[in-house]
C-alpha cells in the first residue's frame, strides 16, 4: 500500500538512464543497536538517483531516528513558507519503543517523510538533503551533535511567538501591548479551517484507536468463548458435545482473524490518520513562522521609520552624527526590505503549499478510506463463511 | 423459537375437539403494578385444554412471579426424584428489575417454565398445576400467604443436608460422624459429570455475557467513530469531505446492527444457556433429595435393628413393656418400607429423568447453537454488504 502512495518520479529505472530525471528513496531494514538506554535503532535508505548533484546512480547510508530530526528542523528553518512533511513521534513509552509493531510503523512513516521531501520541488533541490542521503555515518554523526540553540525550538503553536524574548522587549519599546497580526480575511479562514481541523482530526483518531482496541476485545472474548465451549463439549461427549466443540473451534478461527483484521486496521487507517494529523500541526508551524515574517516586517518598517525622522532631525541640526545616523538608516532599509520580500515569499509559497496540501490530503484519505472499507468487508464476509459452514452440522444435531 | 422448544401436546387444537387430549399455556402480557417498593410484575397465564379435570377449553388468570414460585416449591415437595423445571432468579438488584429487557427474558422463562410442567408426563397430572392455572387471584393470594416453614426451604445444594439438625442429632444418637450416602457407580459417575457440567456451563455462559457486552462495546466505538468521521466531513466540504461524510454515516448504521445483534444473541443464546445452568441447579437439589432419602431409608434401618434387639430382650425378660414395644416396632417398620419405597421410587424416577433431560438439553441447545450461527452469519453478511456499497464512492473519490 505504502508503493502507492508515495509518488516519487518512477519507482523503477527509466529506459534510457539520463532521460527523466529521477529521485528515489527507501528506508528499510530497521535493526536495533547499542544497549540499555543506549539502544537505539538504525535504518538502512538507499538512494537511488541519476541527478548530477548526487555521486552515483545508488548509494546506502545508516540513519537513526535524531538524523531525520534533524533533516527536518533544517528545513523548516530554511524553506520558510513550506509544509515541511512530518515526522513520527518520539516514543515517549520505554518499553513499547522496541515492538516489533511500533518499529515497522515508525519506519513507514520515515520511509513516507523522506520520500515526500524527494518529490517536494522546491525541497528536493535542498543541501541538507543531499548531505542527508549521502553523508557517511562519522559526518552525519559530528552534524547532529552541533545543533544546539535555534535548531533545538519547535515553534509549534502561536504561544511561543508571543513568548519569545525579543518581541517582548521589542514591544515595550515599540509601546505596544498586543502583537502585530494581519488583518487578511482569506487568510483568517483557512488559520480557522486549520484549526478546527486539528480538533476534528484528533477526535477521529482517538475513535479509530479505540474501535482498533474494540476490535482486538471482541477477538479475545471470542476465544475465551470458544475454549469455554470447548471444554463444555468435551464433558458432554455425545453429539451434543460434538456440536459444542465445533462451535467452540469456529469462535477460535473467528478470534483470530479479528485480532488480524485490528492490526491491520492500525496500519491502514489510524496511521493515515495520525499523519493527517502530524501534516495539520506542521501547517500550524508553518502559520507561526509567517506570523513571525509578518510581525518582523512590521517591527522593521515602525523602527526605519522612526530612524528616518531621528535623522532628518539629526540633518536639520547639522549633528556630526548624521554620517553615523545615516548608515544606521540604509542597514534598517535593507533590513526592512529583506524582511518584507521574506514574508511575501512565505505568503506566495503557502498559498501554492495549500493547494498542494489540499489535493494531496484527499488522495491519501481516499486510498486509506478505500482500504478500510475493503478490509471491513472482506473480514465480514469471511466471519460470514465461516458461520454458514457450522449450520448444516448443527441442523444435523438439532434434528437427530 | 419458543414454540419449538415447549413440547406441548399440540399447540393448535386438533381437529375433533375430544380426539387428542391437549393442554397449552401461555404466559404473555407482562404489566407493572403498584408503586415503589411494592412494584411488580403481572402476568396474563392462559390456559387451552380439552382435559377433563380442566374448566372449559380456555382460562385466562394474572399471576405473579410468587406464584410460580408457590407452584415450584410444591411441585418440588410432591414429585421427588423428577427434575422440576427451573425458574428464573429473583432479581437482586431494584432498579434493573423493570428495565424491558429484563422483564422480557422473565416473562420467556416462565412462559418455558409453565410448558415444561405441562409437558412432563407425570407433572402435568399435579393438582398444583391445575390450581395454579385455573384458582381466582384471591384464592391464589390466600393460599401464598398460608406458605410457611417447609416451602420456604429450598434446599439448593448438598451442603443443605449435613447442616440439617434432625440429621445431626440422629448421627449422634446412631454414633455416626459422617452422613451415609450410596455406592453406587453409576450414580457416582452421573453426580460427578453433573457437578463438572455445572462448573463449565457457569464459565460459558460468563462468557457468552462478556461476548454481548463487547458486541455493544464494539457498537458503541463504530457509533462515535462515525460521528468524529462526519463531523471532520463537516469541516472539509469538498470531495473529501463527502467521502468522510459517507463513512461516518455507514459507521453508524453498522453501530446499529450490532447493537441489536447483541440484544439478539442475549435473548437468543445467553439465555438457554443460562436455562441450562438453572436445570443443572434442579438436577443438583434433586440429587440432594436423593440423599435425603437414602439416608432416612439408612437410619430407619438402623433403628429397626435396634427397637427389634430391644424387643427380643424385652420377650426375654417378659416385661410388661412388650406390647408396646411390638407397636412401636411394628410401626418403624412400616415406616421404613415406606422409606425403601419412596428411595426406590426417586432412583426409578431419577433414572427416567436422566434420558429425558439429555435428550431436551441436547434439543434445545442444537436449536439455541443454530440460531447463534445464523444470527453471526446474517449480522455479518450484513456488513460486508454495507461495505461494499460503500467502495464504488471511494474508488471514484481516491482516482478523481
């Protein structure tokens, strides 16, 4: 299922080697390491690729979990603007962090987020990227260990803007309470749109784990049914325990199947769904970062303007701190200026990012709404079955 | 379902109204009467018969559950050594005891109760019976409030017989400690496989409860999963969000089914085979009645020996007591040929009501394991169909 969804330009090799440029990449082989609180796992990505910028057509690297942390947080401070794919969560729970379960779900979702990024057509093109892909493990090791400081914050909600140090003080010199918000009707439906969103997704995906776990009790009651009957048949032992017994197995098979059909719920639905819901909050980032251009912007054009009239001031004086006022004042424009064409590409690229989003949401949910169904139906038919094929035995009993 | 299970003569009338001789019993129409504390339920009990110690071909009386209660404990009183049909438990708990759920299984049990009586060869001839379905409701009221002593007792288990003073007392006058009981390996096998049957058929049908229950459990997390489902359909508004609406709503629609399945397989399943263990408790009371028996016929025995030594001796030393001796002793004999009579009696009976009881229980339990497989067949054809009604809209969705 994970084949189709993830779209990357081809998933074998074309033809002739260098005619479409291609990008494509596997994380596989999760294999546990090291020891104690130590162990972590690896995962094996291979890149297979015929861009110039990438040495050679295939090359195999070891990652760990906090690399993809960091491909990640890069991103997001460098492609301001733009969804960076989500990642899974770090497992809070020791000793689920090792289940077989757990690891196979946390690779998909790896395997998923890098290969969004490889199809991303602004993000493919990124650094960071290539040296993700292709640095050896001492490299990406010495990498990760320097990122302290501004890569460590996670600005995920809009508290930690007004939080922020800076634009506190900032404000009070400024002699403004409230920060800087702007004032674009669109722009206010879809904070909102997000917002509900997030709400709504969360409820679906706490009702979707438990109607897994339903799933999985109603499995396991089955087979306490079915051994209990069993045992009752095995006291009886004429036709009447015959009969016991054969219904006493089927309930097992039944259990079975349903504890199958819960997992398999898990890793075709919820696991969209807590995607969906890891795309939203990533959204919600990125809908902090514009606040932040947008209010940077701000600050800068309210402070260029007050250098501006300290300088005319300063000029008609004829002060000797003109010259030094005036340096102040160009730095401030560029400033300003960078500062504005910073928040209009944040505006253009997430108003494209939106759309992008939209349309990408609708295939994947379709896909796990299909595979759902599908699952759904093809469990109840074969409870079906396996009910009907016990009657003509029990129509046999009951009649004798 | 109950028609097939209650064996009476005929439940239509034959043809020519004297030919077969028929008795059928209803009992339907449950009503709530009085108020708080003295609330209960009524009964309509409707009688159709040819017989001739019967007024007319049909008779309609209100009854309550002391009623059948009073015509039980007589019944059990009377017919030693025939396992009287089970009633249902008294409800422990007030507030549950009129939910319409509850009062429906009642009414079906004693409707079952009444017909088995009707049914049995020898019960059916009761005059109990025909008081109970024939008398006026004051004479019915009169006569329960004449009950003490003797029919309060319900001597449940085995345990009833050792802790009976009359018998302790005789064991210390007869210088016995432990109580005397048959050897007979027959009997000891059918006493061990009906206490082992009671143990296996109390786990089933503990899980046969806990099925249902997760059944409504399951029922219940499909309901709320379709509405998050449909209120996150709300909020996206296009194609998406129509799919998700459709999902919600399947959801709830199966949410549906299965909480009446599981009201079905209450009345259907976990109920015979809550019956079943209710016959395994008669079986058991019986069994103790048995005991009782063995052991009045034991120390009339005993004493016989003795009174017959103390008449010799008596004879011996021609004392005037002789006379009375000799009355005395005559008089434990016939006694004790009485109590060899009606312990032959019970053991003759027992042994007829062993046959009679496998072969219902193997009846009524193939119709109950019957309906439980149709029922899980149809529920789950059921929902494979509404499944698949559902993937046509998801596949035009996920390509579109």
């Amino acid at each position: 299922m994970i084949a189709t969804r993830s779209v990357s330009g081809s998933s074998q090799s074309p033809r002739s080697p260098s005619s479409q440029p291609y990008l494509s990449v596997s994380v596989t082989d999760p294999v546990k390491l090291g020891n104690g609180v130590q162990a972590y796992i690896s995962y094996r990505v291979i890149t297979k690729t015929n861009l110039p910028e990438y040495q050679g057509p295939e090359k195999i690297v070891i990652r760990r979990y906090s690399d993809f942390v960091w491909l990640h947080d890069r991103l997001f401070e460098k492609y301001k603007g733009i969804f960076i794919p989500p990642l899974p969560e770090k497992s809070a729970v020791e000793k689920f962090r090792f289940s077989a379960e757990f690891i196979e779900m946390r690779r998909q979702a790896l395997d998923i987020f890098v290969n969004r990024i490889a199809l991303h057509h602004e993000l493919q093109q990124s650094e960071d990227l290539r040296t993700f892909l292709q640095a050896d493990e001492e490299t990406m090791e010495r990498l990760r260990s320097q990122e302290t400081g501004i890569f460590k914050k996670k600005p995920t909600d809009f508290m930690q803007i007004f939080k922020d140090v800076q634009s506190k003080v900032s404000d009070v010199v400024l002699g403004k309470e409230k920060p800087v918000e702007e004032s674009n009707p669109e722009y206010e439906k879809l904070k909102h749109y997000i917002f509900e969103l997030e709400n709504h997704l969360a409820e679906a995906q706490k009702h979707a784990y438990r109607l897994v776990k339903r799933h999985r009790e109603l499995g396991q009651s089955l087979s306490d049914f079915g051994k209990a009957v069993k045992l009752l048949g095995a006291c009886e032992g004429n036709s009447l325990g015959k009969a016991f017994s054969e219904l006493g197995t089927k309930s097992e098979t039944l259990s079975v199947k349903l504890q199958k059909e819960a997992h398999q719920l898990l890793m075709n639905f919820e696991e969209p769904l807590k995607d969906y819901v890891r795309a939203v909050q990533s959204i919600k980032a990125t809908i902090a970062e514009r606040a932040n251009a947008f209010r940077r912007q701000c600050e800068l054009a309210e402070t260029t303007k007050l250098k501006e009239i300290n300088l005319n001031k300063l000029t008609l004086m004829r002060s000797d701190k003109v010259g030094e006022a005036e340096i102040e004042y160009q730095e401030l424009k560029v400033e300003s200026e960078e500062a504005t064409r910073m928040f209009e590409m944040i505006v253009r690229l997430m108003n494209e990012e939106i759309v992008r989003f939209q349309e990408q949401k609708t295939l994947d949910m379709g896909i796990a709404f299909h595979e759902f169904a599908k699952g759904q139906a093809r469990l109840a038919n074969g409870i079906a079955n396996a009910w009907r094929s016990l009657i003509p035995k029990l129509e046999a009993c009951s009649s004798s």
